[in-house]
C-alpha cells in the first residue's frame, strides 16, 4: 500500500510516502511560501507516485468539523496568504484519493499512539514545544476533538515567582505558550535556548511552566503516556526537572505507579524522533482509506 503524508510546518511542508507499517520511504522538503507557490509542487509530488490514500497534518487553526461548510480551511493564521485556505478540499481534488486532515499536533499524537512511545495503550498526548506550543490527544484510539481541535498550548499558568517577562502571546500574552514556546524563550533571556544548555535558571523555569501545563492535562484527560516533542524539548535536560515538578505538583494524589515511582517512562520524548508527525500522516492516510472503504 502505497500511502502519502503532508506535514504542514510554518517554514516548510515535508512530504513524504510510506506504507501501513508506518515506514517512511521517501521524503522531499518544500519551503513554505505562499499556498499558490508551495501546493502545486506538494501536488506534483505526490502525483508522480500514486499514492492510494494521504494524510494531512498541518499548522493550524485550522476547521476539523466534517459537517461545517469551512472543512479542511485554514482559520485565522498569523500566516496571512494562509486565511480561509481551503487545504483539504484542494487535495482531494488534486489527487482524488481518501484524504485525511488534521493538526499537525495530532498527527504527531496519532502517529506516536501507532508505532511510536505510546504503541501498545489506549491513549496517549503529545505535546510540541517549538515555535509555538500545542498538543494533541488520542483517547481509545480516536482523536479528542469537539467544536474544533484542541489548544492546550493556551492554557492559564501560574507565573514563576522570578519571572518577569510580559509574555509574548498576541490574543493572551502571558499564557503558557506566551511564557514558554522558543520565542519566549529567547526573549526573556535575550538568546537563544541552544545558546543556553548550561543556565541551569533557563530550563527550571521552563520545566516549571511546562509541569502545570501537563498536570492540567493529567486532571482532565488522564492519558496513559505524556510525550513532549519540538526544538525545545532537544534540550534533555529539560524531561527529569518536568517530571519533578509533575510530582510535586500531583504530590501523590494519584496513587498510579506511572505518576510515581514510574514517571520515568510516562513523561518521554518521541519514540518516532523527529518523524511523529509525518509517520502520523501515514497513519490517518490510512484511517481515510479504511473509512472510504
Ligand atoms: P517549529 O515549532 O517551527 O516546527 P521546532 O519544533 O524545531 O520548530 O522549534 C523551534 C524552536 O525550538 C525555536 O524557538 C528554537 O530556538 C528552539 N530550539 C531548537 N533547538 C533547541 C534546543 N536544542 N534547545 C532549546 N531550544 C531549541
Ligand atoms: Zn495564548
């Protein structure tokens, strides 16, 4: 089976075919420019190699509801060419193959619940800290998703007692993402977080924002494993200080191994590195053939 898988990044599409195992076979790279510029050469691409289903997971917002009139658009982006895209709908037409679309987040999710860390449970988050912050959750196998898809990077966090920085979000300025994405990052301390691996004050800040954001996450969906991907997370030092945190923060009302002695092996980096989402991509392709058929 011969499946495709579009990961849609605010500097670039990777694109790639591969198969129901969740293998990637073949993987180009295009800039992200404007969508008359950028679709016609992800098109060309998979054209030329007839796949049978694809999978789209792409920035958002984005509108996920199949009985809405807007299905498939892009929503209000920052990335102005963006607005109103209808994406999904110009894949289908263009490739005319079961297509499925979602956040790139979830994709990540999905793929990373298939054949990544989370392979074996019932349900698992994966959460990016990268350029922004989002997550996506797969609860007994299918995607959480109501009014639209999920924005946990939004949330309200407490504010570290040594924190200053104003916060950079422009609809809520000091919310999670606000306090603790890359670009936060490097405005708070004036560098980049790659330039930083050493400051120790660095990483306990952001492993204290990103411990209340998971143990939200934990009260109201309780999934089986926490994976955290994205250009900070590359910053290892970043998983022990978290799961500290997480437990004191829980300080043991959870009486489950996994969010005790176990932690270790709940809060994880990807097991797919840097491929989740394209892998996950696969994974809907799949999903979209399945529901056709
Ligand atoms: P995007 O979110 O755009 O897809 P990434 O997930 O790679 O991209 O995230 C980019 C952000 O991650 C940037 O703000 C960058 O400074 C930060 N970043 C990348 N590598 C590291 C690292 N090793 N340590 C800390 N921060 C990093
Ligand atoms: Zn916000």
């Amino acid at each position: 089976m011969i499946l495709g898988s579009i990961e849609a990044g605010g500097t670039k599409f990777v694109c790639g075919i591969g198969n129901e195992q969740g293998e990637v076979l073949e993987r180009i790279s295009i800039p992200t420019k404007t969508p008359d510029e950028t679709i016609p050469e992800v098109i060309e691409f998979f054209k030329k190699r007839k796949v049978e289903a694809i999978g789209i997971g792409t920035f958002g917002p984005i509108d996920v509801k199949k009985s809405s009139p807007t299905y498939g658009h892009v929503l209000n982006t920052p990335k102005l060419a963006w607005q109103n895209y209808p994406f999904f709908q110009t894949v289908l037409d263009e490739l005319q193959v079961p297509t499925g679309f979602t956040t790139d987040v979830n994709a990540a999710a999905l793929g990373e619940y298939q054949f990544g860390a989370a392979k074996g449970l019932d349900s698992c988050l994966y959460i990016t800290v990268g350029t922004g912050i989002g997550a996506g959750a797969v609860v007994n196998g299918e995607l959480l998703e109501g009014l639209s898809h999920p924005e946990m990077g939004h949330i309200i966090v407490r504010r570290h007692p040594d924190d200053h920085f104003e916060g950079n979000c422009p609809f809520h300025k000091d919310c999670f993402e606000g306090l603790a994405a890359g670009p936060a990052i490097e405005k708070r301390w004036g560098k980049k977080g790659i330039e930083m691996t050493d400051r120790k004050e660095v990483w306990e800040m952001e492993a204290y924002y990103i411990a209340q954001a998971l143990v939200q996450y934990i009260m109201i969906l309780v999934p089986e494993r926490i994976v955290i991907g994205g250009g900070v997370a590359h910053q290892e030092s970043i998983f022990p200080l978290v799961r500290e945190n997480v437990k004191s923060l829980l300080n043991g009302y959870f009486t489950h191994q996994e969010l005790n002695e176990n932690i270790a092996d709940y809060i994880v980096a990807p097991g797919l590195k840097d491929n989740a989402g394209l892998v996950g991509g696969l994974v809907l392709a799949r999903h979209a053939l399945e529901e056709e058929g």
